[in-house]
C-alpha cells in the first residue's frame, strides 16, 4: 500500500479521534443545568445510576475511549506510513 495513502489515513482517523474527544467535551448551557444542579443519590448503584451527572460522566467516557482508540490507530498508521521504525 502507498505509504502516502496511508499517512492521510492515519491523518484522518487522528483528526477523527480529536473530533470524538472534543464532543464529549463540549455540552450546551441546558445540559450543564440539568447535569449540574445537586440531586439526591440512592444507596444503590442501580438507582444513582440513572442521575443525570452519572450519566453524563459515562458519556463522557465512552467519548474519551472511543476518541483515544481513534488517535492511537491514526498515530501508529502515520508512523508505520513514515517506515522510521525499522
């Protein structure tokens, strides 16, 4: 495979990755009120698990390991494109 080609493959699924982490970053002045506003927390995981800043906090995450997987497969692709490994 071109070695040109699969630079802008790993440029792209870079570019991907920080567009990925930055969604999960940003959140509208409405979500912040609603995920921000003190509520009442449960002794039990299954019912605290449906407050809104959990939620959140798991969104966020699933934004964070999905965005990274992208930029580490566009990082190693732009390195094996490069061939300065071996």
């Amino acid at each position: 495979m071109d070695t040109n080609l699969i630079d802008l493959i790993g440029l792209v699924f870079a570019l991907i990755g920080a567009i990925v982490l930055a969604c999960g970053l940003i959140i509208s002045r409405k979500q912040a009120l609603r995920v921000g506003v003190a509520r009442y927390a449960d002794d039990s995981d299954e019912q605290n698990i449906c407050l809104p800043h959990v939620r959140d906090e798991l969104r966020e995450s699933r934004f964070s390991l999905t965005g990274l997987v992208f930029l580490i497969i566009g990082f190693l692709l732009q390195i094996v494109a490069r061939g300065d490994f071996l």
